[in-house]
C-alpha cells in the first residue's frame, strides 16, 4: 500500500494537469448531483 501511495504521489508531482483535476471535479459533482436526484426521488416517494 505504502509503495502504490508513494508511486502516486511522484506520478502527480510529475504531472501537473489541471485539467484532469478538473474533470474529475465535474465527475464527482455529476455523481453526487445524481445521488442528490435519487435521494429526493425516494424521499417524496416516502412522503406520498
């Protein structure tokens, strides 16, 4: 586990992208906004 983190770590030192930072920022958001879509989905299915 160590070695992986280590190797990671140098691999983004390297690489400076912001761009991938980027998109990976929007996945997240994208992912968490479907979460927050289907969590409201089965909260108002509770309710009714």
């Amino acid at each position: 586990m160590a070695k992986k983190t280590k190797k990671s770590k140098s691999v983004a030192a390297e690489v400076p992208s912001d761009a991938d930072f980027q998109a990976e920022h929007d996945m997240r958001t994208l992912i968490n906004a479907e979460k927050i879509k289907k969590d409201r989905g089965r909260m108002s299915a509770a309710l009714k």
